[in-house]
C-alpha cells in the first residue's frame, strides 16, 4: 500500500493538552497532535491512545513492534509502562489518552488470579474492540460532563478496563460463572440500606465477599447490567416512592437518595423511567 505523503516532509509537531480527568489508578485526556513524528518517552503507567480523527495515514512502533496503516475513530495502541514509542501522523490527529496504574493493573490481576498474579501487557497497535471503544467513550463522556463522575461510576469503568485489557492483552484467567444467591441478597441488601451514601465497589465487593474485578464481571453475568447501572436504577425508584408517597419534595428526595443535587435526579429520572420529578409529582 502506498500513502499520499512522505513523513520526512512533515514539520516538526506539537502536542496540545485538552480536557482531563483524573480518578486515581485512571486518567483520561484529550490530545490534539500535530502531523510530524512524535517519540513517546517511557510512563510509569499503562498508556491506552484511542483515536478520534478518520482516515489519518500513520507510522506507530513500541517496543520493537511497528505498523504503517490509516487510522481511524476506534483504533487504539496500548503501551506498557516503561515502554517507549513512536507514532508519526500525515495530518493532525486528535486522540484520548488512557492511563492505568500498574497497581491497578496488579490488584486486577491478582482478583482474577491470573498465573502468579501477573499483570504484564504486551504492545499492542492499531486494535479494534467494542468493549473498549465502548469504556474508552463513557470516558470522554466524562471529560465532557461539567462535573466529574462518582467514585463508584469511575471505579467501574477503571476495573472494567483493565479487566478487557488483561484478558486480551494478558495472561488467560479462569472465571466463576455469576454470583450465589447469598452473595446477590447481602449485595442488593446493602445497597438497599445504603442509597444516600457514596457507596464505592471496594466496599460493596467486601460486602459480597470477593474481589472488585470479580464483582464488576460476576454481577453484570447475573443482573445483566452493570454496578453503577443498577445503584442508578435503585436509586431513581427510591426517588420516585418518595415523591409519590408526598413525603418529600425534589431536593429532599435527591438527597435521600444519594443523588448530588435536584439537576442529578432529574437526569437519571428522565433517562431511565421518561419523566422528570416534578411530572412524578404532578402526575
């Protein structure tokens, strides 16, 4: 295949810092890179770029591993910590990048029991995966958003992302199957007694008695929906009795049900029931 331009042509490039996030063991940034040749020095974290830009001829290597392709939406490297890179691009590329913590990566690891708790990712350039793209936009949803995502929420998305990569990337792990029905009641009990806190997967793993990882792959097996997804919809349905019941107005309901403020509930209302809570009252 030949390309309608010559990288030594291209000037030298630049590199413009936009939106972030950061939750700990992840970071998420908007990058917008010049065209030219970029030399990525070595992280301490694990590097996800996920690009945005179409049809943008380019020239990536890490770690011995090189590829020439046009990228597009959707297409991803992963650099290891400690790897070092290049990419060089024919036209100006905008991308998000992706940090996970090694800590993170070895805490997954070792919940999913992984041959010696191994947490070691390979390179990997120009990959394609629906999970991913699908983590990799609920993060640029959140640089977007005017306030930043609960922990639980940004939790989820973390171990949920470094699971796929594990599994891809990584050594094969052996999975249990869902949750037993004494983990999902002390799970949704819980939850129950704690919808006006900030509740957090560390906790509601303790609770259920095993690892966060597992938590996030088990309770989306037996539920079909996620943590927060469910914590969400618990919520909402708490909100709406209250309303119902005349007990409490929109802020008090809010509040009582763990949401930030009356904007919050009446986000989530409209999103999963098609109503607002001033509707819930009127009607």
């Amino acid at each position: 295949m030949t390309y309608p331009f010559r990288f030594t042509d291209v000037p030298s490039p630049t590199l413009e810092n936009g939106e972030a996030r950061d939750w700990g063991g992840l970071a998420a940034r908007r990058l917008t890179a010049s065209a030219g040749l970029h030399a990525g020095a070595p992280f301490h974290d694990h590097r996800l770029l996920f690009y945005l830009s179409p049809g943008v001829p380019a020239e990536c290597a890490c770690e011995g591993v090189k590829q020439r392709r046009v990228q597009g939406p959707g297409d991803f490297d992963v650099v290891p910590a400690g790897a070092q890179g290049s990419w060089e691009d024919a036209a100006r590329m905008e991308m998000v990048s992706v940090r996970l913590s090694p800590e993170l990566l070895t805490s997954t690891a070792e919940a999913l029991e992984t041959p010696g708790g191994r947490a070691d990712l390979a390179p990997k350039l120009g990959a394609r995966d629906a999970l991913v793209d699908h983590l990799v936009r609920a993060l640029i949803d959140e640089l977007d958003a005017p306030q930043p995502a609960s922990r639980l929420y940004a939790d989820g998305l973390a171990v949920a992302l470094a699971t796929r990569l594990l599994h891809e990337l990584g050594p094969r792990v052996p999975g249990r199957q869902i949750l037993s029905k004494p983990q999902l009641r002390r799970f949704v009990d819980y939850v129950e007694t704690h919808l006006d806190a900030e509740l957090t997967l560390a906790e509601l793993a303790q609770v259920t008695g095993i690892s966060v990882p597992h938590l996030t792959t088990l309770f989306r097996r037996t539920m079909g929906q996620s943590v927060h997804a469910y914590v969400m919809e618990r919520r909402v349905c708490r909100a709406r009795a209250l309303l119902l019941s005349g007990r409490a107005g929109i802020a008090e309901a809010a509040l009582e049900t763990g949401f930030a403020h009356q904007s919050h509930l009446a986000r989530w209302m409209r999103r999963l029931l098609g109503v607002t809570p001033g509707q819930v009252l009127r009607g």
